[in-house]
C-alpha cells in the first residue's frame, strides 16, 4: 500500500467568477521511505499539490487516500488530526513565531495532539534540537536566528509529532546555497535513517538533485520520470 495515493485529483479556484482548473487529473503514488522531488515553474499548481497531499485544502475531484484511507470522506476535526499525526510541514518562510522562542515554537504541535504527556514535551523537544545541531539555541526568540537555523527550527518543529511524511515546498527558497545544501543534507538524512516520507517542492534542479525520484508539474498536469 502506498502511503501517498492520488488518483485522477483535480482542483478548482474560482478567478473573476471563471473556473481555474489548478489541478488536471493528477495521477500520483509515492511510497513509504522515498524522497520525491516536486519541480516546476511558479504557477504550475506546486504548492496546490502541496496543501492537498498535507489536508491543509480540498480537490473538487479524484480520490486521495493517505496511509489508504480516503480523506474525501473524513470531516474537518478528522482531518486535523490526520494531519497533526501524520505530516510535517517546512516552508520556505519558516512560519515560526518570532517573538516566542525556539523551544516554544517547537513544542507548539504537541499542544494539539493528545497523544504526548504534557512533562515529556520539554525533553522531547530539545533532544530533536539535540540531533538537529541547534540545542544551544533554544532560549533564543526565534527573530534572533539566521535563516539556516531557523528552517532547522522548523524542521525540528516538523519533526516533534514523529509524522511519516515531510512536505517541504520551497524550503531552501530564502537561503543562500551552501545553507541550502545543509538543509537538504538534513532532510536526506531524515530520509534515510528514519525512513519518514519526504516530499519537496523545487524550482530548482540541483536542489531537485537529493531526491531519489523526480516529477514535473506544468498547468495543473504531472508527469513522473
Ligand atoms: N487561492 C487561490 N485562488 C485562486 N487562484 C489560485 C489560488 N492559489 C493558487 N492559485 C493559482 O493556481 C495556480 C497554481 O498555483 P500554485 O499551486 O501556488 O503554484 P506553484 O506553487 O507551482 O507556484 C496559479 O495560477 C495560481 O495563481
Ligand atoms: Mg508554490
């Protein structure tokens, strides 16, 4: 069983009363442990793809299923949960809250998910800081950090719920490329030592390059090499 499984998915936005079709038939597998590479230009439905692989948005049409569960049929409060237990998200702003410091900003999923104790969150959260190299920094407010560090934050914000699958859209876009390079070490890393799902969205070929597999999004269509 896949855990990522689209089949025939389309989306819709509504612009100027007209119907955009963002979307066009997405035929997708990935499996557990791969690294996938999302490339295409600005405006080909990246992102889109990104918040309907995360449950972060709906399709119009197709079928999804998640770790072969069908999300179409799961309600609002279903889906967070899903999410909140399944799927780390990095993005290319970081997201963090700046004036909250890191070890909040890290902590801050678990208060949305029963499944971890309230006195484990602390030590949990500084021994994902541990592995990431940013310990030391977990006092700081999240605005005193360079972009590196903060992504590795957001990462290790990513990581704290133990998701199985990481979706990274754009996550060196705002970072000079040897920090780029640090990033995608990690997150290749991620990969093959933990065995989590990653998926990262791309214009960019080299960065395209540490992933195992590689697909091309243009207009709404995907095609997978
Ligand atoms: N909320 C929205 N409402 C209307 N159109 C949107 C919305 N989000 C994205 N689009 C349009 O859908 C297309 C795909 O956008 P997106 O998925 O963000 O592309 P990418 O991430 O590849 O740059 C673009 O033409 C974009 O303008
Ligand atoms: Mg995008």
């Amino acid at each position: 069983m896949s855990i990522i499984e689209l089949s025939d998915i389309s989306k819709y936005y509504k612009v100027n009363k007209k119907k955009f079709k963002a979307l066009d038939n997405v035929n997708l597998k990935i499996e557990k442990g791969e690294s996938v590479a999302v490339l295409g230009k600005s405006g080909a439905g990246k992102s889109t793809l990104m918040h309907i692989i995360g449950l972060l948005d709906r399709y119009d049409e197709g079928s999804y299923k998640l770790n072969g569960e069908e999300v179409s049929k799961l309600g609002d409060s279903e889906l967070s949960k899903l999410r909140n237990e399944e799927i780390g998200f990095v993005l290319q702003d970081f997201s963090l809250i700046d004036q909250k410091t890191v070890l909040m900003n890290v902590m801050l999923p678990l208060y949305f998910n029963k499944k971890y104790p309230a006195n484990h969150m602390k030590e949990k959260a500084l021994d994902i800081l541990e592995s990431l190299g940013i310990k030391d920094q977990a006092d700081k407010k999240a605005s005193q950090l360079s972009g590196g560090q903060r992504q590795r934050v957001s990462i290790a914000r990513a990581l704290i719920t133990e998701p199985s699958v990481i979706l990274a859209d754009e996550p060196t876009g705002a970072l000079d490329s040897d920090t780029a390079d640090e990033i995608m070490h990690l997150l290749t890393e991620l990969n093959e030592k933990k065995g989590i799902t990653v998926v990262v969205v791309t214009h960019d070929k080299r960065i395209a390059e540490y992933c195992k597999r590689k697909i091309y999004i243009a207009d709404g269509k995907c095609v997978t090499e």
